[in-house]
C-alpha cells in the first residue's frame, strides 16, 4: 500500500512536472505571440499613420498646383489685356507724332532743334543733314541751314544731302565724309525712347499695378 | 520460492509499466504543448497579416478621399479666385482705357521733348 502511493507520488510528480513545463511553453508562446503581436501593430500604425501624412502632403501639393496654375493662367492674361492697352497708346502716340508732319511750323521748328541735338552729339565744324523725300520738297531747307548756323555759337559748315532718306521723318546728321552718324529719325526715336514709354505709359495707365 | 519476494516482484513490473505510462503520458503532454504553442506563433502571422491589410487599406481609402476633397477644394478655390479676377482686371482695363488720351499726349510729349 505504502509502496503502491509512493509510485503514485512518483508518476503525479513526473506528470505534474510534465503538466508545469507544457504550460511554461504554452505561456510562452502566448507571450511571444502578444510581443509579436504589439510590435507589428506599431508598425502597421506607422505604415498607415505615414501613408496618412504622405497623402496630406499630396494633397496640399495638389491644392497648391490648381491654384498655382490659376493663377499664372490669370497673370498672363492680365498682362495679356494691358500690353493690348499699352500697344494700343503706343500706336496712337505714334500715329499723333507722324501727324506732326501735316504741321509745318511745327514740324520745321521740331526738325530745328533735332538737327541742333545732333549737332552738339557730333561736335564737329562742318555737317551734312538727311532727309526724307517729302521734307526735302516740303521743307525750306534754306531757312533751315541759316536758323542753324544762326543758332549754333561756333562757326559751322551746314550742307543738305541731296539723296532721300528711307524714313517717315525726323532727320539724319552725319560728319561730312558720313562716317559718323547721329540719327534722329521717327522710327529711331521710337525704337530708342521705347523703354521709357513703355514705363510711363504703364506708370499712367496701371499706376501702381505695373 | 518466497511468496513475499514473488509479489514483490510482480509489484515491481507494475511499478515500472506505470512508470514508463506516465513517462509516455508526461511526453504526450509536452509534445501537444509544442503543437499548441506552433499554433499560437502561427496565429500571430494569420493575425499580423489580417490587421495590416485592414489598416493599411484604411489608411490607403482614407488618403485618397483627403487627395479627392483637396482636389475639389483646389478646383474651387481657383475658380473663385479666377471669377474674381476677372472682375479685377476688368476694372483695371476699363480704368487704364480712361486715361489712354492723357497718355497718348504724355507719351507724344516725351517724343518731342
């Protein structure tokens, strides 16, 4: 009897150890298992949390293409509607000055003083003027040597080129030899004073928005 | 033969079968404890996979609705901005348009100056 509980005792003890490390490694496992389980659900938040920020960043990037591009499209045809505005002044402003032509006081004395201009630039003793066609029939080019060597303080040999310019107005004045030449046309004024127009014309018509 | 010493024998067989049942009961036990714990770890991956699908899909619908509403909000914003600009420039053409004769004579001025 006290033989048969003693190997009773010693089978419980072996199945009891038994019973003990089965569930040390099922505890384990589970413990494992949850470890697992918290780093990958850390991980998948992050995954999920960055595509999130990702697409946040898109979409503000996307937000700030369309109206980006809304406003580029609204710039140009901005400065689309004011250059036909400043083409538009310039051409009238161009269109008044070659009427100053029909003029003829006004156009001699405007002649006048850019046949002076030039001749102070050139500072030379004797010069040659050019003229268009037209000037050289309409134009007293008598009266116009004398009023410039009257006004001239220095001694000075004016001549009118006989062969016509190819220009609408204004004038020419070379050296004798015509090396040197200081033009004073109206599509060189033009040309030159485009700048300039351009800023005050947009400076009168768009004030402070140009 | 001792009667005592023959059942003690006898005895000793059984002691030994039982010892080597539980032996053999004791192994089963641990091997089924192994099993149950191979399951548990395989488990985790089944589990892993299913969580990062669903949020990750989550996360995917989620950013593409935030990209839509941006678009949308995007498209509004420069219309809006594009309907009032349109009357902006309008009035800056109509204004500029006023002034044209005095600038045409400034211009004409700075010709002839």
């Amino acid at each position: 009897m006290s033989q048969m509980s003693e190997t009773s005792r010693f089978t419980d003890h072996i199945l009891a150890t038994a019973r003990g490390k089965s569930q040390a490694i099922i505890a384990k496992a589970e413990d494992e298992r949850q470890r697992l389980l918290e780093e990958a659900r850390r991980n998948i938040d992050r995954e999920a949390a960055e595509i999130t920020r990702n697409a946040e960043a898109d979409a503000e990037g996307v937000k700030r293409r369309e109206i980006s591009e809304v406003r580029h499209r609204v710039k140009l045809r901005e400065e689309m509607e004011k250059d036909k505005v400043l083409t538009d002044v310039l051409d009238e402003t161009k269109k008044k000055v070659h009427e100053i032509v029909n003029d003829k006081n006004r156009y001699s004395s405007y002649l006048l003083r850019l046949v002076l201009d030039s001749i102070r630039q050139l500072g030379m003793q004797s010069v040659r003027v050019h003229l268009n066609a037209e000037d050289l029939k309409n134009i007293d080019t008598t009266a116009l040597v004398r009023e410039v060597t009257n006004t001239v303080k220095t001694p000075i040999k004016v001549e009118v080129a006989k062969n016509p310019l190819a220009t609408s107005g204004g004038v020419v004045v070379s050296s004798s030899d015509d090396k040197i030449r200081i033009v004073n046309t109206f599509e060189q004024r033009f040309e030159a004073l485009e700048p300039k127009l351009l800023i005050e014309a947009g400076r009168l018509l768009f004030g402070d928005h140009t | 033969m001792n009667p005592v010493s023959c059942d003690t024998a006898m005895s000793g067989l059984e002691i030994v079968k039982e010892i080597v049942d539980s032996e053999k009961e004791a192994g089963n036990l641990l091997v089924q404890a192994e099993a149950k714990a191979l399951e548990i770890r395989k488990q985790v991956d089944d589990i892993i996979l299913i969580e990062h699908e669903e949020k990750v899909s989550a996360a995917k619908k989620e950013a593409a609705s935030t990209l839509q509403m941006a678009e949308t909000r995007g498209k509004s914003e420069a219309l809006q901005y594009e309907k009032e600009s349109e009357v902006r420039i309008k009035e800056l053409i109509q204004n500029a348009s006023a002034k044209k004769n005095s600038a045409v004579k400034a211009l004409y001025d700075i010709i002839l100056r």
